[in-house]
C-alpha cells in the first residue's frame, strides 16, 4: 500500500498552503482569519472594568471604536468629583452645562453667567453619574466661576448658588442611581444637597409628590457607600448643618436600603456643643434600617446615655452582616462588648480611641460568653494611660482568643504582652509598636506562632547589644516570610541578625538610620544565601548614601529596592 508523503499531502489540499515567507502551514482562506476574532461586549466591559482607575487608558479606549467608545464613557464619568479638581479640570461642568435643557440656560444666562458655545452632548453624560462628593463639587463650581472672571461681582455668591442648584439638580434627576455619596463640607445651605434635603417636604399635590418620590428612589435606592461627616466650628451654623444633614439621614433611611459601607465622622478639634436627639435619631434610624450593612465607621459625638444606648440597638440590629467596624471614644464598654458578641461575621474590630472599662465589662471575663468572631483587632490609640487601654484591649483579645489571626497596637505594655502570648495561638500577622522591655515579654511566645508577618518597632530608637539580637533573631518563627524591624544595628550586628534566623523572609523593610554600601551588601549576602528567596527590600531612614554600582549589584540578587523616604536612596 502506497503511503502519502506529508510534503505531498500538504501541496496537494485545497484548504491548507505553504506561506511564502515562513515554513508555517497557515489555512489559504486566511484573509479573515488573520485578524483576531472581535470580543462578546460581555467580555469588552469586564476588560475595561479593570481600567476604572486609569483614566489616561480609559480616555485612549475611547478613541478606539465606537463600541469602546460606548464601554469607556461611562467609567470616565461615573464619579468626576472624586478628587479636587486642579486648573483646567473644571472644564468638566461646560460639558455638563451643555446637556441642560433650554431654560436653565436661558436661566444662567439672565443671571450674567456667560455660557460656553458647546455643541449637542453625543452622550447623555449625568446618567452615568454613580459617586457624588459634594465638597469637591462646590469647590469645581467656585473655581469654574473664577475662570469666568466673576469673582469680583457683587451678585457672586447669588450665582454661585444658582449654579450648584440648576447643576446639581440635573446631576441627581438624570442619574439611573449613585452607589457613593460623600458629604464633607459643613456648610450645604447653598449646596446642590438642599435638594435632597428638600425632597419630600412640604408637597401638597399628590402628582407632584409621586414624581419626587420617583425621582429620589432613582437617584438613591442603590446606593452603596455613604459618607457624612460634621465639621463646623461655629455653634449656630453646627446646629443648622446638622439639622440638614440629618434630614438627608433621615431619607436615606426610607429610601436606601442597600448601604454597605456607613461612615460618620466628626472634626476632632470642633468646640460646638453636642447634636440634641433630632439630630442623632436619623442617624440611628439609617443604622437600623440597613439590609445588609458590612463596614461602619463611626466615633460618639454625643453625650447623653440614651443616645448611646439606641445606638448600639442600631448596631445590634446589623449583627448578622456587620463585617468591619471601626469605632472611636465610645463609652459604655459593657454594651459594646454585648453586641460584639452577636456579630456573628465580624472580620475587622478597628479601635482609633479605646472606650475605657467598667466593672460590667469585667464581667466578661469573670463569666466567658460566646467568645469574639473577631480576626483582625487594630487599635491606634496611644494615649497617657496605657493601663486603661490594656485593661479594655486585654479583655476583647481574651474574649476573640483563637479566633484571632492578625493584631496590630501601638504603645504595647508588658502585660498586654502576656495577654497575647497566652491566649492568641494563631497570629499570622503581627504589628507592634513597644519598648524594650516589652520585647523581652514577647520573644517566648514568638517561635510558636504561625507567623508570616512581623512588625516590631522600637519606639526609643535604642541600639541593641549583640547578645539580645541573637535572642530576637531565635525567637523569629521559621514560617515568617515579611520582616519590618526598626532597630539600630550597624552592619555586623545585622549580618549576625539575619544569619541567626530560620526563616528564608521574601521581604524585609528596614526602617535604619545611616546605611551605606557595606549595609546593603550584608543584605545581598543574606539574599544569595537563601538562595535568592528575598525578593523585595524596602527602606526608611536618615543618611542612606548607597553608590549606583552597590545597587545594581545588590539587584542582581535582591529584584525589587525601594526608598520608602521622599529623599533619593543614593
């Protein structure tokens, strides 16, 4: 039987031939198959997804093609005042200003705005409004106003207002629904937020009510993210901005009930009395009316018990979803602790002000409940009385126990210290800012912690005797893999450090005063030795002085150096 050659095979069918050029076999009706076979536009949008924050490769996307085009628009104007705008960024309300309708151009106009000549909007851009930061957008409309050179009128103030409200007001009735809102600024009397906070007031006709009901449930019901935050020094103006914002709070609670993410802050140097109940009800009510509320941020501005006491009713009625929740100077720790212990899916447990103990708060520990779900505890308070912060922290990690897998306190004490050792067996990441003597307290319980980050920073800068280094880099976790250390060791009492650890580290930040050459030679040497496992070194000090040829070598072994200073490495 006669067998075909592939030559002879390949030269003979029709659909297949050699090219030219190469020896590739490439189909003979090629023509359309070179060109890659176009995207699903289910695809093209979760690519672009990606590009939400480049907004340089979003705008070159755009010029693509049209159903690119069309894909990339709107992430481009999704949240336009995110951050403040710089110069010739303002141009951005022309383009808005162009898709207003005839009367409130002809409006501005009467007013002595003059308008930009702007053809038709090919896009109808406020639809694709989905975060709205009022601050930044009051401070677009004053400094779009000073390009204008109106400045110097004496009717300003009056057109500024007529521009946040006719602008603002086209923003939220064409938008097909925020996810973010953020309110800053002290000050919204004249802010396009009076609309929302006139919304559903004082209606008299049934239609004109339906249709301003329609217009705030479009607008707001899925939102996401809600920022507020109180900052008025002035007592009259405090109490008429925090009646407005309450009243927007108060909206909120009947119409958005999808909020993830609840912020509430307070200017931590404001001398205005507290808010009276009208003002922390709303509050409250947003809290309590949440479906599924996962992050809370929110400190005590007020000062009466029953407040706090509903308020932590509120946070009792999100105990089934709350996953983050970051708390300043409460009070009440007793009720703090009662609710903690319902919060069934509680991740992250952040502390910026410790609330101090009570002798119900105690009781937790003399009588253990249902311990902590508690994963993540972060406390940043670090004020003159440690003990106090001790005692209140001491408990929470006592009652989170093994739950716990990442901690990260500063001003540790020695007895916080014990505390941690004897019950916290799963700590993964650790983050500790202590004294001396507290480091000796820690250095038992390190070696059998499960360790993969460590952050150790000596807060008096002290140099180390040889003798306690080695004891440190023994006590060192063979699993740890991320090192930051802020000790001040010369170059040998280094190399003696690193040489006496375990573990192979894939990152180490050193935070050291002075290095130079032979430093970072010590460190490539450590690196070559672990057989190049090292991959990122990142530094911070006074006095770094590296040569260009000590960093390319370093290089070759260690890929990745970074300055973490504002101040060039060498």
């Amino acid at each position: 039987m006669m067998t075909r050659s592939p030559e002879n095979f390949l030269s003979k069918n029709k659909f297949i031939q050699r090219s030219k050029f190469t020896k590739s076999i490439i189909p003979i009706n090629s023509t359309q198959r070179t060109i890659p076979y176009p995207l699903s536009l289910d695809c093209l949008i979760n690519i672009i997804e990606y590009l939400k924050n480049d907004r340089a490769t979003l705008y070159s996307c755009v010029m693509v093609n049209r159903i690119w085009c069309k894909t990339s628009i709107p992430l481009l104007w999704c949240r336009p005042f995110e951050h403040q705008m710089i110069g010739k960024e303002v141009r951005i309300l022309h383009t808005y200003i162009s898709c207003l309708n005839f009367h409130d151009k002809a409006e501005l106009i009467d007013h002595g705005i003059r308008l930009p000549d702007m053809p038709n909007p090919i896009f109808d851009y406020p639809k694709y409004l989905r975060g709205f930061d009022n601050e930044n957008f009051d401070r677009a409309i004053e400094d779009w106003m000073m390009m204008l050179c109106l400045t110097m009128d004496s009717d300003y103030e009056i057109k500024v207002k007529l521009c946040n409200k006719i602008i603002g007001n086209l923003l939220f009735s064409r938008t097909k629904g925020l996810k973010v809102l953020k309110i800053d600024r002290g000050e919204i009397e004249d802010s396009c937020l009076m609309n929302i906070v006139n919304l559903n007031t004082e209606i008299s006709e049934i239609s004109e009510k339906e249709n301003n009901y329609n217009y705030y449930y479009e607008a707001f019901s899925e939102l996401e993210n809600f920022e507020l935050k109180f900052d008025n020094d002035d007592e009259e103006k405090w109490m008429l901005n925090s009646e407005y914002k309450a009243r927007i709070c108060s909206q909120l609670a009947t119409y958005s009930r999808s909020l993830s993410h609840i912020t509430i802050s307070i200017d931590p140097f404001r001398r205005s009395p507290p808010p009276p109940f009208i003002v922390c009800q709303p509050i409250f009510e947003l809290i309590s009316s949440q479906d599924k509320l996962q992050f809370l941020d929110i400190e005590e501005f007020w000062d009466e018990f029953t407040y706090t006491a509903i308020f932590y009713s509120s946070l009792q009625s999100q105990s089934h979803s709350i996953t983050h929740l970051t708390l300043t100077n409460l009070t009440e720790f007793d009720l703090l602790l009662s609710v903690l212990v319902s919060c069934v899916n509680l991740q992250t447990l952040e502390f910026l002000m410790v609330p101090e103990p009570n002798m119900e708060s105690f009781d937790y520990i003399m009588n253990p409940r249902k311990p902590l779900s508690v994963k993540k505890l972060i406390s940043y308070d670090a004020r003159s009385e440690p003990q106090l912060v001790t005692q209140s922290l001491g408990i929470i990690i006592k009652m989170a126990n093994k739950n716990l897998r990442a901690l990260m306190l500063f001003e540790v004490t020695s007895e916080l210290i014990d505390i941690i050792g004897q019950n916290c067996p799963n700590i993964v990441d650790l983050y500790l800012t202590m004294s001396t003597s507290s480091i000796s307290h820690l250095l038992p319980f390190l070696p059998s912690l499960p360790l993969e980050y460590l952050f150790l920073w000596e807060d008096h800068s002290m140099a180390f005797t040889l003798d306690f280094v080695h004891k440190i880099a023994r006590s060192i976790p063979v699993t740890l893999q991320n090192l930051e250390i802020t000790f001040d060791m010369a170059p040998e009492v280094m190399y003696n450090f690193l040489w006496e650890c375990r573990a192979k580290f894939r990152e180490l930040v050193l935070r050291v005063d002075g290095c130079d050459d032979e430093f970072l030679e010590v460190v490539t040497m450590y690196a070559k030795k672990s057989g190049g496992y090292l991959r990122t070194l990142k530094l911070w000090g006074l006095g770094i002085k590296f040569s260009v040829e000590a960093v390319e070598e370093a290089k070759k072994t260690i890929p990745r150096i970074v300055n973490l200073a504002s101040y060039p490495l060498w």
